[in-house]
C-alpha cells in the first residue's frame, strides 16, 4: 500500500496544508485538537474536498485538483472509523456488519470474510442485538468490524477511544492490534494520546497547526529534541524499543533488553521475547557524572549527551546517547550548570524502576 | 337510530377512496419536495415554498376555484388533458382526489421536512464511506430515519383530505355517489329539514374514521421510533 497525500484546505480559523506519505501497518497522525487531524482524514475519505492538491492511493487517485479529478466517497473504497461509532440506529448489529458488504464493488478473495472479522473483534454473541443496548466498546468494535466488512483498501481511523474511559480504551487496543495482524488493512490512526500511539502505531505524522512538522518510525519522531515540547504534551519522555529478557519472576522486576543495555521494570505477565516500547519519562531521569554508588535505582547507564534545550525555563531537556538508544532527562538549569553538563559529556542516568509504566505492547 | 343508510355508506366509502388516492398519489412528490426544501439551496426556494403553503393559509373556495379555472374542462390544463389524453378531472370523485390532495399537499411537506431535517448528517457520510451512493443512502437510511416524521405527515394528510369540504364543492361540486363525500353530504343532510338523524350518524362516522387514523398513526410511529430507539 502507498498513499501519497498532498493537500491544502482553508478551513476559516485556520489552513491544513499538509503533504506526508503512509504505506502498510498503522500509520498515526499525531497531534493536538484542532491541529487539523480530522479535516485531513475527511478530505482522504472523500467527505471533505480539499481547495487544491493530490490524493493518491495504491496507483489510483482520488483526488487531484489540477485535472478537476475527484473520486466521489463511495468510491473510494476507504473505511472511515468515527470517535461515535455512528452504528445506524434502524439496524440492529448483524445488519449494520452487513451494510458495507452488500455494497462492496468487487468481491476480492483476500476481502475479511464476515466469520473471521466477528471471531477476532469477539462480537459473536452481540449479532442479533440493537445499537443502543450495546456498551461504547461494544459500539466502536462493530463500528470496527463494520469498515472491515466493506473491504477497504485503506482504513481511517479518527480517534475511535477517545469517548471511551481508560479502562475500556486498554480493552479495545488488543482488538484492533489483533485485527491489523490478521487482516493487515493499512490504517491512518488519528490520535492525540501518546499511549496509545505507543501501542499500535509504526509511523507517526506529526501535526501543528494544520501543517506536518515530521513524519516518519514512531520512535525517530518520538525521540526528536527539537520536537519534544510537541510530541511531549506537557510531558516529555522518550521512546525505547525493547524486548522481554527476562519475565518478572525475579521478585516482580522484568528484564528488558534494549540497544543501549537492560532495563528493569516492575511489571509480571510480559512474554519472554516480546517487542514492546517503553516510554520513560525526562522528568524521571536523573543525572550523575561519576557512577552512582549506594543508590536504589536499578537502572543506571553511562551514555553521552547528544544535546540540551535552549530557553528560559529553569528547566532543561538533556538528550543522552546510550548505545545508539536515546534517553531523555529533564533537570533544573542549575544542575546543568553546577555539573557542567553540555553536549559531550559523559554522563550516568539514572532511572528508578518504579517509575516507569507499564509498556506498551507491539506485535 | 344507527341503521346506517346505502347513500351514507356510499359516502363514507366515496371518502376514504378519495383520500386514499389523495395521500398515495401525493406522497412520493411529498417526499420529493420535502427533501428539496430539507437538502437544497437553490434560488427561489422562498417563492416555492410559499406556494406550497397556498393552501394553508387561502380559504378553500379560493383553492376550489383556482382547481376549476385550471383543470375545469374549459381551463388552461384541463383542456389539453380533455383533448389529448381524454381524461376530465372536473365534477368526477378524481377531481375530488386532486383537491382533496392540494389541500392536504402543504401539512404532508410540513411534518416530513422536519423529520428530514433532524435525521442525522453523520450517518448519511458514514453510509457513503461503506461505498452507499445518494441515491441508496436515501433509500436505506435517510427514508427509514425519518419514518416517524412521514408516517405522521401522511396521516396528517390523509385526515385533512377526509375532511376537505370548501375546496372540493367549488371544484367539483356535489354529485352523489361521484363526489358527495362525507363532509359534503353531512352538510347537505343538515340543510333538510327531518334529516337531522342522518346528520348525526354521519357526524360520528366521521368522528370514528379520523380518531381511527390518528390511533393507527400514534402506533405506527411509535413502534418506528422503538426500531432506531438510542438515536
């Protein structure tokens, strides 16, 4: 799958003029409300017609503004995932399943078949049932199951938890991770959440203010200094590709192996050799320049800094290089200065085990 | 006292036909208009819809002699249809239909274009993204969304059409068995002295068939409105 998107739109109070590409996997496009997510995904699903630029997916385009051409939404053969489910209310769940099946224009072989998309989305038992009995889960998993059903070749989806509360959101993400590896449905994933970026996305386009700041793994984008205060949201921490060394049965502390050495974390219940992503937080890392001796911290790794924040806050953002993997520690200018920290230094960060959350899963 | 006569029954059959066809004929182009005014922006869309409203807001006879001057036999349309289809709506129950339709035309358009306008937009864009086109869309989700609103404009129609009386005896006049429907021989039963027993009778019928229409009409909706309960 390749889309290509190149789009400009005025939209009154502010202009989306953005250009990013996406291919297989999930791809996010990350950033805050009213940063011109939505309007774009409406303009790729053909609901919304851009002012000038080109849409283009696969070898087919959908859009292009300078031969007058614009493939009507219907056509478009994209799945379009709402944050309200938007079940049609005259139907009960089973019909709504069907609606897009019934109108799909070819019947490709490597289409998700209705038994399985029910199988892996676990909404068997609520076939027969009518929209308003069933929880917001519930809704957004036959919301899920419904744009599967029409066979899309490109699958939107714009923020489908965020009407969810937390405890509802960590039940539909193994869903939707299980229906991308059993169906591998190329998705744009509109998110303002950095957890659950973490958990499905591969590729992130980093939206501000109607235009793309970067684009590109999820990690790299995640991990750029000069975009921490963006991709931070208030705040920063960095992203660590790490697989389970070890699977917590020594006392509750999980081993996780990374480029730069091993974390250990309070989490049981990982599998051995699992990829996942950690998310450790700048302000939970702290930094020494000579190695630590007598502390409780149980992760300590010497490393080098890469780069320090710029500004007047008291606060700084260092940048440290452990083995190839970055790690970000937030500490007061005062410390910067009374240890000499810049870039090039040799330092010790230090993160505490209990600090870090529970991370995230990738398949 | 309720032995009902045949020239009473005949009215009272003559009646729900009339109305029947009224509200079936005019339906779709209900619809149709309702939808435009719902949907469309289009020059002149305060003109149209001030003549639809005519008839609403004109006295009857006014509409009935507007009908005869039209589609009388001698009128501007009335003749062409005389002369070269061979059909003459003047002074037959089919005329009664037309004013009884016209009258009834502007309630029918009034409740279905309030329906259509609080169906939800979203779930017409969530249909075209399945791959729905308008012309579906309508059909399967805008029509059933809107069900209780046009189930209430027609019965709203249909009690207006069995009620029709200035419009209908000025276009097509009194003729029994042919267009003498219930208002219309209840009105003329209440001129003849001694036929006050008649009246009376007729007046409960009519009573009867409209409470009827509205009981079926408030069960109708309400079990449209049970199947899209939670929207």
């Amino acid at each position: 799958m390749s889309l290509t998107v190149d789009i400009r739109k005025n939209l009154g109070a502010f202009t989306v003029d953005a250009g990013f590409e996406a291919g297989n996997g999930i791809t996010t496009l990350f950033g805050k409300s009213g940063a011109g997510k939505t309007s774009i995904i409406q303009m790729l699903s053909g609901l919304m017609t851009p002012d000038t630029g080109r849409i283009v997916l696969n070898d087919k385009t959908l859009f292009d503004s300078a031969n007058r051409l614009q493939v009507p939404a219907q056509d478009r053969q994209i799945g379009y995932v709402f944050q309200d489910a938007r079940l049609f209310p005259h139907m009960n769940v089973r019909r709504n399943l069907e609606y897009g099946t019934r109108r799909r224009k070819k019947q490709g072989t490597d289409a998700p078949k209705f038994d399985d998309v029910i199988e892996v989305l676990g909404i068997e038992q609520l076939l027969d049932r009518q929209t308003h009995q069933l929880s917001g889960g519930e809704r957004q998993r036959v919301a899920i199951g419904r744009a599967l059903l029409s066979s899309p070749r490109l699958l939107l989806m714009d923020e489908p938890l965020a009407a969810l509360d937390t405890e509802r959101k960590w039940e539909i993400i193994p869903f939707i991770q299980r229906t991308q590896r059993e169906f591998r449905i190329p998705a744009i994933y509109v998110s303002h959440a950095v957890d659950e970026v973490l958990q499905l996305a591969d590729r992130m386009v980093l939206m501000v203010d109607g235009g793309v700041a970067a684009s590109g793994p999820v990690e790299d984008v995640m991990n750029r200094p000069d975009l921490i205060r963006v991709t931070g949201a208030g705040d920063p921490g960095s992203v660590i590709p790490v697989w389970v060394k070890d699977e917590g049965m020594d006392a509750g502390i999980a081993r996780l192996s990374f480029a730069g050495g091993e974390f250990r974390v309070v989490a049981t219940g990982l599998e051995k050799d699992t990829r996942l992503r950690l998310r450790v937080r700048a302000r939970d890392v702290s930094l020494a320049t000579s190695r630590p001796k007598n502390v409780s911290v149980l992760n300590v790794f010497e490393g080098r800094v890469t780069s320090v924040s710029d500004d007047d806050r008291p606060q700084a953002e260092v940048s440290i290089d452990v083995g190839g993997a970055t790690i970000w520690s937030q500490i007061t200018r005062r410390s910067l200065q009374e240890l000499e920290i810049e870039p090039g230094s040799n330092v010790f960060a230090m993160v505490k085990a209990v600090a870090i959350d529970r991370p995230a899963i990738r398949t | 006292m309720f032995s009902v006569s045949p020239e009473e029954l005949e009215a009272l059959q003559l009646s729900l036909k009339v109305s029947f066809w009224a509200v079936g004929i005019s339906l779709p182009f209900g619809i149709l208009t309702a939808w435009c005014l719902a949907r469309l922006e289009f020059p002149g869309k305060v003109l149209i819809d001030a003549i639809i409203h005519v008839p609403l807001v004109v006295p009857p006879v006014v509409v009935g002699y507007m009908l005869l001057l039209l589609l009388g036999r001698n009128g501007a349309l009335g003749s062409w249809l005389h002369d070269t289809l061979g059909i003459t709506v003047g002074f037959s129950w089919q005329g009664a239909a037309v004013a009884a339709a016209v009258m009834a035309f502007p309630l029918m358009v009034r409740a279905i274009r309030l329906s259509l306008e609080s169906v939800d937009r979203r779930m017409e864009q969530t249909a075209r993204t399945l791959g729905a086109s308008p012309v579906d869309v309508f059909f399967s989700i805008t029509l059933p969304l809107s069900g209780s609103g046009i189930v209430a404009g027609t019965i709203l129609a249909f009690a207006r059409a069995l009620g029709e009386f200035g419009a209908t005896i000025t276009f097509v006049s009194s003729i029994p068995g042919e267009t003498t429907t219930l208002p219309l021989a209840l009105y003329s039963l209440a001129q003849i002295p001694g036929e006050e027993g008649g009246a009376l009778r007729l007046m409960i019928i009519s009573i009867i068939v409209a409470f009827a229409a509205m009981v079926a009409a408030e069960i109708i909706a309400r079990r449209v409105r049970r199947r899209i309960a939670g929207s």
